[in-house]
C-alpha cells in the first residue's frame, strides 16, 4: 500500500466505518418514533441544511437527522485555526483510508464538510452548467441557480478572504510576473475561467475574527427539527410498492447513539406520514453506502454482504471521483497570519493550449494553484505520517512519541492515538518517550509554523472509482487516483508551474529554502527524526545537492524547469515527484449521479416515488474548483423546487375540495309556486347551474390534482 502522506491536512488513519449487514424489511421489534413528518433529510451538512431550512420555510414539518453532534460543542470546530485539528478529532472528522492507501475525511458534525474544510467558497459559473448539459444530459434551471447562490451569499456565513501578510502579496506579485490577471481587490466568489487569472476568493471564515461559519448556521431561526447522534442505517419500502414500478418509502432506521464516540447505541424507526418523501443528504460517501443497506444497488455486491435486494442498481457507487493534490512546502524566514485558499489562480498549461482561445484537450490541461500558509497542515502531516509509519513497523516507538509530544506542544492538543498502535517488539529503553514541549518539540513547532506551501489540483479528472460494500458490511472507498494518463499529465504540469512561482524573486525574498531553513537542520534531517521524515519526503530525482532551489519535500527544485512537456517527461515529473506525495482534497463526487440514477431536477432517485439524493453524490463531473458553494446552491435549489412543487399541489387540492363542497351543496328555491317544481324562479336555475358548473369543476381539478 502506498505511503500517502502530506505536508498538509492529513487526517488519523483508521478503517471504515462498519456498515451493519442489514435488511430493509419492516421489523416490529423495532421502537417506532411517535411523530411523523413530511420530509426527513438524512445529514446536517453543506447540502442537508440549506434544503432542511428551505423546505421548513416552505411550512414543511421538517426532521433532519445527523449522525455527529452538535458542532458548537468543538471550540476547534468553530475558528479557522482549529481547523487541523478538528480533523485530527475523530469525534468531529471521520477517517478513513481509501484502497490506494490515501487519507480521508468526512465532517462528523453539524455542517458536515464545512465544519472541518478549508472553508473557500467557488461558485461555479455558466459554462460549467453548460458542460454537465452537453455531457451528461443534466438541465438546471439557471436562473434559479442563480437565486440560490445569491440566498448564500445573503446568508452571512460567506466573506471576502482575508489578504493579509508577506506571503500573499508575494503570491499575488509572483504569479502577476508570470502573467496572471488580478481580478479586483474586492474579490469574486466565482471561478475564474479566463486563462491565467488570479482571484482573491471568499470563504465562510471571518477575516477579522478567525471565526469559521459552517452550513449548519443556516438552520438558525428555522422550524427544522434537527436530531444529532442519529446515524442512519438503512431506509424501509411500503411492501406493496416493492412488487410495482416505484418504490416508496415510508421510514429510516436509525442507531440512536448515547454519545459521540456511540458507546451505546438503541436502533429506531422514523417515518413520514402519507406523501411524505426522503432525501438523503449524507455525502458521496455515506448515501450510496446508505442505498446500499436498504436493499438498492449492485445485486451481486448485495448478496454477497447478506442483504435482501429490493432493486438491483448497477450504478449506485460507480463513478466516484475526487480532486487528487500535491502540495509543495517552502520554509519562511518569518511567521506571519494562516491563510488557507485565499488566493487561487487558475491557467491552461501544456504544449497544445491555444494562446487566444485555449480549451482543454489530450495536451492542454486547466491547472490551478492555491496557498496554505504559517505550516497549517504541516504539523499535522509529521504527526500523521510517524503514526502511519509506526503502525506499519516502520518507525520506532520513540519516534513516534517524539512527534507525538511535538503536535500537542505545537497546538495544546491531545492527539487521538494510541501507544499500542505501534511497534509492540520495541524494547523498553527505546520506548522511553521525551517529556512534551521539551526543546527539541518546541524548537521544531517554531520551525513549522514558518512553512507555507503552494498546491496544485487536477482540476477535471477523468479517473473514475467506486463506493462499495464488503462481504462483512464494511464501506470501501476507491477513487482509483490517477487511473487515467491526462490526470498524470495534469499533475505533472501544476507541480512544474508551482516551481516556476517559486523561483521568482518576490517569493525568494520571503522564503528560506535549502541550508538557510529550519526544515534543513540537524533537528529534522538525522536521528530519531529521519525514519518518520523519510516518508514524508520521500527523494526525487530532481534533487541535486547544489539546486538553485532546495524545497522541502526534498526533490522539488528549479532543474525541472529545464524539461520539455512531453507526455513521457510528464509522467516521469508525476513518478518522481505527485506519485509519492498526492493527496485527496476530499471533494467525492458522483456515486449517484444525474443524467443516470437521478431523475430530473427534484432530484428524484429513479424506480422510487419519494427518496430523492441532494448532496455531491449527484454531481457527474465535480466542479474545476472546490465544490462547497456548489452544493450547498444544490440544497438550496432542491429545497425551493420541492417547497414549490408540494405548494402547487396543495393549491390543487384546495381547490379541489372547494369544488367537491360547491357541488355537493343543497339547491337554492325561493318559494316559487306548484309543487312539481316547475316554477322554479330564476334564483333556483342558479342554484341548478351552480350544481353542474361545481361538477365540471370537480371532474377538471381532479383530472389537474392526478396530473
């Protein structure tokens, strides 16, 4: 298994959650909750929560049920400098490891991603919505994208990013050198898709008060019903509908856990009420895994982990696929404030780019470079790294505990691992961990929050994976990273751009590379430290001893500048350099897509009446940057075009029972004379006409009711 590690945002490595080996069949022994509801959105995230508040709104009776708890318990989930180490919580970030061995992160909270993400909010622009027409056959009502995007930004929770610092101005110098255009100093929350473009960009973190806001602040003010620590375990069908065209679903089986870490844990039911519907809003991850356990999906997978299959459904899990990044490190002569993602810029790149009019093709890539600065995320990766390597008997106890001790001196946190992970065999006298914050954990803090480092994306990747179930339950996660050659060539290209960014002499004057960092010392170069080090910056042949730049990860320098472009020299660039240290951005995507599982823009779960999918896992190609605003514009959306649907038909069946009550309503006689009744007066031929026109109205209202 590869060692995929970072010097950024890396997470604690631990295996997926279990999926329990389920039926979805209706079981009587289960506890049933006592109210019902019209809708019950499944996860409190960037999606669940601007649908769960927009369908309340709507005057739905609205329960959103949340696995986690409640996000304000975390102080580190609340600013933009605990944002590590919230991930380093698994309480407030689910780990796991994909196939290829690449760490993974899923919020574990009340606003899901967006309470442990790097916060950028990216709309994307038109031409995007035209790519996922054109390809995918997927048709979006534009203008009420463009509503719901503008309900965001009205929201409160998005700002302008910070810019303060020396290693911004010298960002945005060096890349205006290289002839990327400065969008404007206000900044834009849309992608720039103009070749070479450099954007300030917003973010839901508050540039004055380091406060991070989070989707889960949208429910503020609402009717929405939200229950943490309840993690869904699969849906029920009405069991007359499993023999018809559709599905219907009438509740969710839900472990209702004691705490956070689901000490102990009571299964429950959950229901709607007659013409109530469903919407799973758990991620890419979690809502085919979801799927999965009730019964929809692969048959063949479904047998073999034990469920009863309810309808066979190929594609549920297939398409996975994610942004892959390579981050490169630089030391800093000075500290300064973090900054994450304030700054992106975006450029085709490749020896085929048309200089006027460039578009993407086989060599022609869309790269973009975006910054993290102050060592956020570098900490994170030693400590990261030296677990992984320990558990694998590749790093000695006190290796191990040296790193250990030197995160919880950096940042006042109790990381969340265990000494019996590592190495059992090592004796006794290596196993003597140092004392936390001695001088050597302090000096190398100080060293780290002097780091910074530049990160490229592939930005349109084309490899494609799977979420799936094994034979005993388990969620497995492969992406299949880098399946596809033109994601190689892509990677290859943003790493060589990053270098030349590098080399200018706006980011020399600011950065301390080679000898002149602390990243070079004795400290983090010999002794216990290596081993670990070793797997973080694995060497490259790009690292000659005399370079003109020496960054760390050691391998990365000016001589690659030399190099042509040709797609055989990419890919020894993407062996040498993005093979050994890519990571995910943790942008899951298209596990149950539109244009094939997704049925129109209610986002309706084909075969089904009533579960509809809201979330990244219905977005067939992710978005060239990060998808947070995106999907987030997606809850909004479906919760307007669901509230607005349910309010046509109940207007329709208003109308309907006016009609029923004029037609069943007695004639008007005003006494006319005989008593054969024929000499009606002219009020009791109303009172007739009245009866047949109130019948005309019920035969068409009922014809537009059924419509």
């Amino acid at each position: 298994m590869r060692a995929a590690v970072s010097i950024l945002l890396l997470s604690l490595i631990l295996s997926p959650s279990s999926a329990q080996n389920t039926t979805n069949g209706v079981s009587s022994s289960l506890e049933t909750d006592e109210k019902v509801y019209d809708t019950i959105v499944v996860g409190a995230g960037a999606a669940g929560c601007p649908l769960a508040r927009t369908l309340a709104d709507y005057g739905e009776e609205v329960l959103l049920l949340e696995r986690g708890d409640d996000r304000q318990k975390f102080p580190e989930a609340l600013t933009k400098r605990g944002g590590q180490t919230a991930m380093l919580n698994p309480v407030i970030s689910e780990q796991f490891e994909t196939v290829q061995g690449v760490v993974g992160h899923i919020g574990r909270v009340t606003g899901g991603g967006t309470a442990v993400n790097a916060g950028v909010y990216i709309e994307e622009g038109t031409g995007y919505f035209d790519d996922l027409e054109r390809n995918y056959g997927v048709t979006l009502n534009r203008t009420l994208i463009d509503e719901s995007f503008a309900w965001l930004l009205g929201s409160g929770v998005v700002k302008p990013s910070s810019q303060d610092g020396q290693w911004n101005t010298a960002l945005r110098a060096s890349l205006e050198a290289e002839g990327y255009e400065w969008a404007g100093d206000e900044g834009t929350p849309q992608v720039g898709y103009d070749n070479a473009m450099v954007w300030r960009t917003y973010s839901i973190f508050d540039a004055e008060t380091d406060k991070r806001h989070a989707a889960d602040e949208l429910l503020e003010g609402s009717n929405v019903t939200l229950q943490v620590l309840s993690e869904v375990q699969h849906l029920e069908f009405d069991e007359e509908s499993a023999d018809g065209a559709k599905l219907t679903a009438t509740c969710v089986v839900y472990d209702k856990l004691s705490d956070t870490e689901g000490t102990e844990r009571s299964r429950r039911r959950v229901c709607v009420r007659d013409g109530g519907r469903i919407i799973l809003s758990a991620g890419a991850i979690h809502t085919p895994a979801i799927l999965m356990r009730s019964g929809l999906g692969p048959k063949e997978m479904l047998e073999a982990a034990g469920i009863d299959v309810v309808k066979d459904m190929p594609n549920v899990g297939k398409d996975l696929h994610d942004h892959p990044q390579t981050p490169i490190g630089v030391g800093l002569k000075a500290p300064g404030p973090v900054t994450i993602q304030s700054i992106m810029a975006t450029r085709y790149a490749g020896p085929k780019c048309d200089a006027e009019n460039p578009s993407p093709n086989e060599e022609c890539h869309f790269i973009l470079i975006d910054e993290l600065s102050q060592g956020y995320g570098i900490t994170t990766g030693m400590a990261l790294t030296a677990a992984k390597g320990a558990a694998q008997g590749k790093v000695t106890r006190s290796a191990f505990s040296l790193l250990k001790g030197f995160w919880e001196c950096a940042h006042d946190f109790d990381i969340a691992l265990k000494e019996e992970e590592v190495d059992p065999d090592t004796d006794a006298a290596e196993a003597e961990a140092p004392p936390i914050c001695n001088d050597q954990q302090a000096e190398m803090a100080d060293c780290t929050r002097q780091g910074g480092s530049l990160l490229s994306w592939v930005t349109d990747p084309l490899s494609r994976g799977s979420v799936s179930l094994a034979a005993n339950g388990s969620v497995v996660v492969d992406p299949k990273y880098f399946d596809h050659p033109m994601d190689r060539q892509a990677a290859a290209l943003s790493i060589k751009e990053i270098v030349k960014l590098l080399v200018s002499d706006d980011m020399r004057n600011i950065t301390a590379n080679g000898e002149e960092s602390c990243f070079a010392s004795d400290l983090l170069t010999s002794g216990l430290i290596s081993s670990a080090m070793g797997l973080i910056f694995p060497p490259s042949k790009y690292a000659p001893a005399d370079a003109d730049l020496q960054l760390f990860p050691r391998g990365i320098n000016a001589s690659m500048l030399d190099t042509d472009d040709s797609p055989e020299t990419l890919e020894e660039i993407f062996l040498s350099v993005a093979d050994p240290l890519y990571i995910s951005i943790w942008h899951y995507c298209g596990t149950v897509s539109m244009g094939t599982l997704i049925e129109g823009d209610d986002f309706l779960l084909t075969g089904t009446s009533n579960v509809h999918v809201v979330d990244a896992s219905v977005i067939p190609a992710v978005t060239r940057v990060n998808p947070m605003a995106t999907i987030m514009m997606l809850g909004r959306y479906a919760g307007v075009q669901l509230g607005e649907k349910r309010e046509t038909l109940r207007h329709k069946e208003r109308q309907y029972t006016f009609a029923v009550a004029r037609a069943e309503a007695p004639l008007v006689d005003d006494g006319g004379d005989g008593d054969d009744g024929e000499g009606e007066t002219v009020s009791g031929s109303v009172g007739l006409g009245g009866r047949v026109w109130g019948g005309l109205a019920l035969l068409v209202l009922g014809w537009l009711v059924l419509a």
